[in-house]
C-alpha cells in the first residue's frame, strides 16, 4: 500500500492546525491534516471568539496585534457562519483608580498606533446602557472584533483544501516517528516536516511539554439584540494582588451577531471533568451582574466548559522543537488562540520555509521553556 | 379564581375562561401567528407541552416565554410577533 | 436561594400516570413525598385536566387515591438543574422574579418525565397551525374552541385515534385519520388486544366514536401549504397523492422520552431509553425511572413501573413481587407497540433540501445531511443550539440521519440566569483578576 506524503504534516484541526494549513496551502506546500474527531470540536468549540489585541507584555501585543491586522484583512473573505463583528471592545473601569489604568492603557495603544478612545461616565452609558449607572468609564478598542470560531476553523481547513490539503477525520495521530506519523487504525503518514496543533492534547504526543488545561465556563442566552453593542471587558487588574490566582472569575460578556449574548469568563487549573462546576458558574454570574444587573432576567439556554491550553509565561509554543529540526509546535495560546492563530500560522509558514518572520518570533519558541524533548 | 379572565393580548382586551393558557389566549384573540422565526417566518404553537419552545412571546414584559405553560392571569400582558429584533 | 432547601425522602419528576402512581406507593410508607410538574395541573399529557371530571376508569381511581394520599405537589415547577446527588434546583414556570427559584433535596428520587411527540420535517411543518396530534389536543385542553374546525390527524400510534376523538368532542370536523402504519400490521395488532379486555372496550368505544371518519392506514401528509397559515395538506397513500384542505393538521409520529433531566443527572441510557432494573433503578444511586422514560408502553405499563418505583423507593420492594408479572405482560405490549408502529423508511425522504429541519435556528435540510455526526452538524450549521437544545430537531435526525443528540447541559430548560446564579450562590465572594486573566 503507498503511504501519504506529505511536505507538511498538521496534527489537530482546531483553529490554530486549520490556520496553519490554510497557510501552507497557500504557499503551495503540500498539506495533510489529521484531526481525531471533528473540525473545531476542540477548544476551538468553547472559546468565545474575540479577536482582541492585549497589552500585558509586549510579546503577547505583538502576536495580537498582528493576528489581529490578518483578521481584518481576512474578514471580507469570511462566509456568513463566521459571523465575523467588528463589534470593539470596551475595558470597563470600575472605580477612580481603574480609571487611571484606562488612561495608560489609551497611552499603550496609541504609541503602538491601536486606535483607542476614552469613554468617561456619561459616554459610557450612553453606548452601553445595560451596564449600570455611576461606573467611572471606560476605553474603546474599536478594531476588536468577534468570530464564531468553529467555522472560521472550517473555512480555513477548506480553503487549504481548495489548494490541495488532504483531510484525515477522523483519525487520531497515536505516534509521532522520525520519518512521520502513526494512526490509531494502524496506517502511517510519511512527512517531511511535522507540526503539532493539538491544543491541551499536545502532551499527549510531547509528555515534555508544559501545557496545562485550564478551564473555563461559558453561559449563552436567548436572542436581546442591542441589549449589549460591544464586548465588554472588566479592567479590574489593579485589585489583584497576583498576576496567578488559581481560580478565578471576571466580567466578560460578547454580543453575538445572533442577537444572543455570550457569558464568560472563569479560569481554573487542576479540573479534568468537563462538567459545568455550579458555584463557579453561579460566581461568574454574579460577577457580570455588579457591573449589568438586568442581565439577571435573560432567558440562558446553555452552559459548557472549555480547556485552554496554558503554559507558565503565557505564551504560546510556536516554532521547531530543539534537537527535532522537522517537528514543530503550534500550541499552548492559553485563552487567546482564536485571535493569534492566523499570527501563528504565518510565523510557523515563515520558520518551515527558513525565512524571515514578519514578527520577531524568539518569544515564542519552545526553547525557551525546554532544552530537548522525547518525540 | 372568577370563571372569566381579562388579558391583553398586544393591548386589546380578551375575555377567556379561567384554566386557558397564555398560548389559547393568543390564539382566541385571532392572531395570525405566536411569534417570527429567525428567518422571519411566522411561527405558531407545536407541542403544547413546553419542549418546542415554538410559542413564545413576552409576557409581563419577559421576553421569551413559553406561553402554553402559563395560565392566564388578571390583566396579564401577552405581547406577540417576537423576533430578531423584537 | 429564597428560603431553606425543602427536604423529601422520595422527590417524583412529572406527575402523569407513572408519577402519581409512584407517589401515591410512596406514600403509603409515611415517608414525605413530593411530586412536582410543569403543570398547573396533576395527570401528565394524558391525564391533563381530569382532575374534575375523569372519564378513564384508571384515571379516576389514581386521581381519588392521591387525593387522599399525603404527598405535597409542587405544581408549575420546573426542574433547571441538578447540583449534585441530592440537589435539584427548581423554579415556577413563568416566574416574574428570583423569589420561586427553590433547591429541593431528596434522598430518593423517582424521574417520571415521560415523552413527547416524534415530530418529522416536512415541507411546510413549519407553517402556523400544523402541530402535533398530542399538541392540538392539548392546546384544546388548555382553551382552545375547535368546534367546527377542519382538522386532519395524521403520523403515527394509538394516540392518534385518541386525539381524534377528543377533538369531534368539542365539535371539530375531522376530516381524516393518516396512520402511516400498515393495515397488516394494525390488525395484527387489533388481534392481540383481544386479550385484553380493557384495553379492547377502550378501542371499540373509540371506534365507535370515529365511525364516520376516514381512517386510511399506509397513508401520511407529505407537504403543507397556505399563506401565513395552514391551508392545504397534501397527502400520499402508495402511488397515489393528493390534497384535503383544512385548518388544522395534528400531526405526531408517536412518542420519545423526555431523558434530558436524567441524561444531566448520569443515568446510563440505552438505544435513547433509561436504564432500569427490575426495581426500577437506574445506574445512580437513589434515582429511579419510570413510565415513557424507560419505553413507551402506555398507560397501564406506566402506572406499574411507577408503583414499582415507589415501593422500591421507601425499601419495600417486597410489595412489588405482585406486580412483576403484570410488568412483563405489559413489556409485551410494549414490544408489540413499537412493532406496529415502526416508522416506515419512506419518511426519512419527507424533507427536501429546503425543508427546515431546526425550527428555532431555521436551518435546513440541506446543510446538515453531509455532516458526520449530531455535534458536528450543531456546531456548524447551529442545528440543535436554539432554545429547545434540540428536542425536537435532535429526535428528527436520529430517524433521518442515525444521529444522536445526546449532550445535555445546564439548564435543563431554559431559565433566567439568575437561576443559575442563585443555585450556586452559597459561596464566597469572586476573586478579583489581573487582566490577562480574563478570558
Ligand atoms: C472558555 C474559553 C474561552 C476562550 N475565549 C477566547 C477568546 O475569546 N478569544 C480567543 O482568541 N481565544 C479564546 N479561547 C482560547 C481558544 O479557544 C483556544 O486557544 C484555541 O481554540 C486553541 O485552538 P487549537 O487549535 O490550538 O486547539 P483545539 O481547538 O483544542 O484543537 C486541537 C485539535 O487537535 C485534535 N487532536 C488532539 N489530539 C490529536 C491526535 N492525537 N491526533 C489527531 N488530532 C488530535 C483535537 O481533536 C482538536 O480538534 C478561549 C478558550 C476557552 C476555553
Ligand atoms: C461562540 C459560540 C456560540 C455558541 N452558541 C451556542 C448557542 O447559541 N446554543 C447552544 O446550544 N450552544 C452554543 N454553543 C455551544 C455548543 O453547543 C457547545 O456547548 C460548545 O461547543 C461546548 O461543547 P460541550 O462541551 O457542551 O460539548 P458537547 O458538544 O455538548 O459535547 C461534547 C461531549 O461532552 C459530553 N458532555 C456534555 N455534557 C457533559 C457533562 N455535563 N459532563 C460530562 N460530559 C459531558 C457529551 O456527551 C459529548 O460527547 C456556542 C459555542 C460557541 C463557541
Ligand atoms: S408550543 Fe411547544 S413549547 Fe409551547
């Protein structure tokens, strides 16, 4: 029997393997992708979809911002089901102090050329009259936007196929050998160079790697179009005393393009059920209502949970594995792999032709966390 | 519980007998339809029993309610032709 | 949470035949029982407003005997959640504010949910007035006039006949009864009931009743037309179609069981149905099922399993032994039910392309038949994700497509939020988080 082969190899067709095939594609390259279950089924299916450029190290702006600007460009190609919305997003201060943290944010975005806009009190409520009155304001990031992710994922997958990808699906990769892959029915893949996407299952495949699941509940509502106009955001960071709190909830809540309204946000590490966890969810809940105290009456037709894949600087693993030239990571974007996607999948197109990346990509590779691992 | 019950339905008074549920009320007060589909079509009654989610409509001013679990009231405000943006 | 959470040591879910039957055993031990249902009203679909004047022998016998029972029931209440063994979250339906939302806890809890309606796609289901034979005869129920309507039965099962004779009841014109079944099969079954007298007198009385009715046998509506409304049903028995105008058509294609509360609490199911023993105990500890849930046998074969249910319940099993051999007997029934009235594979090509198969996102056919799986098809054509997660468009494509809808998340039926905020509530306050944290 004649084995596929492949240039590139991509394991896992979340957001992050769809973007980097698409990209391979592209380019010409001749992709195969192995995904165990379905197209975006993964985390890809849980997070909630904004595309938003972050402040907190300049490494994690550069990936954003960058992702971000390939977003944009992309968007006008995107089908309906993507449901892209260039919606913005609103960092909401709750007292004088987060008000202060607005106007060195404003001062972050700007030098770095995101256009940002400071809503005082009145402004505020004025476009987003949900949220309750006497909050001190707010910053507007007008180029953030908000997708439905798991057809994004599978519009890319079938743009690289329209450039000749093959998809394996479903099939799961139980091996990775020097020359390829092994699959759960037996078969092998023969590629030159092998990328791994497969988000908080990664580890399974690089047991080495630090990539933890970290789990976050979501709630959506029946369809109150206007009800909220932009994702809005708690800037609530100044209160904290750490930057890690194990468990942990904060206001975060989406408007869909569905009219409905998308509810997050809480992280937790060392939970491996997938169960919604009631007291978190009910503190999630009670979080978003100190800041949208009528969202207590909307009718929620769904919960769920999702796993992010983690990792300790809270950057993701792109590029070659040390001591492994062929193989290559594309994993571990924490709750920000929605948007850095298309970032990655343009960092990793660049490091497998060996040439130069459009962004400096030294922090993100996976040296830096681990000298060598046992493929 | 007196025999007749008064409800608006999209502010018109209807008289129905106690025991009828907000869906029959809408239904007695002649309207075409409960409610617009996401697509924009009209929509009436399936199940009568509370899993189709078919018949909802704002009543007292909740928005998406399912009207054929909820017995008519006095002066309950039944408003239909709920949709997208409605 | 308003108050303290009520405690019981037997909670029944759904107080239809299978639930009072259970109660009313429960009770019998002195235990304190609960029964609660999203009615206003005891009796389930079948039973719905008999309580003042039962006209089924069964029905009035079981309605006297829970009158003078002690059981407390929790009418319009809903359950929305299940925290952990023993705590459930309940709330009225249609409540105005967070003051009805209640935690109940139970030691033993008997699930009665029983079943709805089978509801297929076809070409204009969606238009206002189709609905579903149980539905239309439940809309009556709840105050509906139909006297004089035009109104064609149609799809599947014994109810069918049933719900004809309740509508010429109250007046209306039915113009024909559609059973999709074929004529072999229903004698067939006719047959058996010979051996059951009750069950016999019940299908002559009925019989009766319709005798001016045409009842065609192989026969079902395959398109509905109209403006706005229903107006037209077009109808195909063998080679042969044609059309009937009318202004209603109630249409079920018998019945699938309610299993989301039980699927949420970890109840093993097989080929849709819960598990049980001969107890009645399904694979968790404390939580028993009885009635449609476990299958759909009926009315007799619901009042068994839930009086089986409500001794096994109280630890007086040995008050079930009389009852086994009537369960059995009943299983039979079952069997013979699902035989009669197996769906015939001509139905699966009922849908066309265009045929919206999720009436609450209004996606069609044609966008979900090439996905490979139920959750595949959901999160990518948003089939299944409306406000009813998929009770109706999730039993359609298991018949169409094989699929199977089986992800249940809360809440159980859609809910204020704050529901699911009160039901957690008992804990301390959030930690605030640093900004990066916020996803
Ligand atoms: C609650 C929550 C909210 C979030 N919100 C946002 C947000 O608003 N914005 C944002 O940008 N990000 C957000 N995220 C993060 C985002 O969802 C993830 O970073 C992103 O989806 C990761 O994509 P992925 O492709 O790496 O992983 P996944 O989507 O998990 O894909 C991995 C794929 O690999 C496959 N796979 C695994 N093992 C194998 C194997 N051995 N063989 C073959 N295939 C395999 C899996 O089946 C899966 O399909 C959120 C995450 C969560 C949990
Ligand atoms: C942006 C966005 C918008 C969405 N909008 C909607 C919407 O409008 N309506 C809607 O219904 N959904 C919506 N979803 C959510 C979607 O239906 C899924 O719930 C979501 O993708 C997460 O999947 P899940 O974990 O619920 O897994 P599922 O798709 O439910 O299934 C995953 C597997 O987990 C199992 N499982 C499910 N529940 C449990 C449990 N409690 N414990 C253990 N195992 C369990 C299932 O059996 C299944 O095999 C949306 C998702 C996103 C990303
Ligand atoms: S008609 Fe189905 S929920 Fe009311």
């Amino acid at each position: 029997m004649k084995l596929p082969v492949y240039e590139v190899l991509i394991i896992g067709a979340g957001i992050v393997g769809a973007a980097c095939a698409a990209a391979c594609a592209r380019e010409g390259l001749e992709v195969g992708i192995v995904e165990a279950d379905i197209v975006g089924g993964g985390a890809t299916a849980a997070g909630m979809g904004h595309l938003v450029v972050m402040d907190d190290s300049e490494a994690q702006f550069a990936l954003t911002r960058y992702s971000q600007t390939l977003w944009r460009r992309l968007s006008e190609q995107l089908p309906a089901d993507v449901e892209y919305d260039g919606c913005g997003t609103i960092w909401v201060a709750s007292d004088a102090d987060e008000m202060s943290a607005v106007v060195q944010k404003k001062q972050f975005y700007e030098s770095r050329g995101v256009p940002a806009q400071i809503l005082d009190s009145h402004q505020l409520h004025e476009v987003e009259q949900s949220l309750r009155e006497g909050l001190p304001g707010g910053l507007l990031v007008p180029e953030d936007a908000v997708i439905y992710a798991p057809c994004a994922a599978r519009f890319l997958v079938e743009q690289a196929q329209s450039r000749g990808a093959q998809l394996h699906c479903p099939r799961v990769v139980t091996e990775i050998a020097p020359d390829g892959v092994r699959l759960n029915d037996g078969s092998s893949i023969v590629a030159q160079s092998i990328v791994v996407a497969a988000g908080t299952w990664s580890t399974r495949l690089f047991p080495g790697i630090d990539v933890r699941p970290r789990k976050g509940h979501l709630l959506i509502t029946d369809r109150y179009p206007g009800f909220v106009r932009h994702q809005l955001v708690e800037l609530g960071y100044l209160k904290s005393a750490h930057s890690f709190i194990s468990e942990s909830v904060a206001f975060n809540i989406q408007p869909r393009k569905t009219g409905q309204m998308l509810l997050g946000s809480s992280r937790q590490f060392d939970k491996d059920s997938s169960e919604v966890d009631h007291p978190m969810l009910a503190r999630m809940i009670s979080r978003a209502e100190e800041f949208i105290p009528n969202l207590s009456r909307l009718s929620a037709i769904r919960t769920w949970t999702g796993f992010r894949a983690a990792t300790p600087d809270k950057l993701p693993l792109v590029g070659p594995v040390p001591g492994h030239e062929n193989l290559f990571l594309a994993t571990g974007h924490e709750g920000l792999g929605i948007t850095t996607s298309l970032g990655t999948a343009e960092l990793l197109l660049n490091q497998l032709l060996r040439r130069e990346t459009e962004i400096p990509a030294a922090p993100y590779l996976p040296g830096r966390v681990y000298e060598g691992v046992h493929a | 519980m007196p025999d007749t019950i008064t409800v608006n339905v999209n502010g018109t008074a209807v008289s129905v007998p106690s025991g009828t549920t907000a869906l029959a009320a809408i239904l007695i007060a002649g309207a075409p339809s409960v409610r617009r589909s996401v697509g924009g079509s009209p929509r009436g009654p399936l199940c009568a029993m509370g899993v189709c989610f078919e018949c909802r409509a704002t009543v007292n001013h909740r928005r998406h309610s399912r009207t054929c679990q909820i017995l008519c009231t006095p002066e309950m405000d039944i408003r239909t032709g709920e949709q997208v943006d409605g | 949470m308003a108050s303290r959470p009520a405690h019981f040591d037997v909670l029944i879910i759904g107080a239809g035949p299978a639930g009072i039957a259970a109660a009313c055993c429960a009770s019998e031990s002195g235990a304190r029982v609960g029964l609660l249902d999203n009615n206003p009203q005891i009796g389930g679909q079948i039973w719905r407003g008999e309580s003042q004047h039962p006209s089924h022998i069964e029905a009035r016998e079981w309605l006297q005997k829970f009158a003078s029972a002690k059981i407390e029931f929790l009418a319009s209440t809903e359950v929305i959640d299940h925290l952990e063994p023993g705590r459930l979250v309940v709330q009225s339906v249609g409540m105005q504010s967070g003051d009805d939302v209640r935690e109940l806890t139970y030691r033993n809890l008997i699930l009665c949910t029983g079943a709805r309606e089978l509801f297929l796609p076809f070409p204009g289901w969606t238009l206002p007035n189709v609905m579903g034979a149980g539905g239309l005869q439940a809309l009556v129920k709840s105050g509906l006039p139909i006297a004089d309507k035009k109104v064609i039965v149609a799809g599947t099962g014994p109810l069918l006949l049933a719900v004809a004779a309740h509508l010429r009841e109250h007046g209306a014109e039915v113009r024909l009864i559609a059973e999709q079944a074929p004529r072999h099969r229903l004698a067939r079954f006719a047959l058996s009931l010979a051996f059951e007298r009750a069950k016999l007198a019940q299908a002559f009385a009925i019989r009766r009743q319709l005798s001016s009715v045409p009842y065609k046998t192989s026969c079902w509506p395959i398109r509905a037309t109209g403006e706005g409304k229903l107006e037209t049903v077009f109808l195909r028995t063998g080679a042969h179609t044609w059309q009937e105008s009318c202004d209603y058509l109630a249409c079920g294609f018998h019945l699938v069981p309610n299993t989301e509360l039980a699927a949420l609490i970890g109840c093993e199911l097989r080929g849709g149905f819960v598990q049980v023993d001969d107890s009645q105990r399904t694979s968790i500890a404390g939580v028993f099922a009885a009635g449609e849930l476990t299958g759909i046998g009926g009315v007799e074969a619901s009042i068994g399993e839930g009086q089986i249910a409500g001794y096994a319940a109280t630890d007086r099993s040995g008050s079930t032994a009389s009852l086994l051999p009537q369960k059995q007997r009943l299983d039979h029934f079952a069997s013979l039910l699902k035989r009669t009235f197996a769906l015939r594979d001509e139905l699966r090509s009922l849908p066309d392309s265009e045929t919206l198969v999720c009436r609450c996102e209004d996606v069609k056919f044609a966008r979900i038949r090439n996905h490979s799986s139920w959750r595949d098809s959901k999160l990518h054509t948003r089939c299944g994700m409306g406000p009813c997660q998929g009770r109706i468009c999730g039993a359609a494509t298991e018949f169409l497509l094989g699929w199977r809808a089986d992800s249940v998340r809360p809440p159980v039926f859609a809910a204020p939020v704050q529901v699911l905020a009160i039901a957690g509530s008992s804990q301390s306050q959030p930690d605030l988080v640093s900004h990066e944290e916020f996803r």
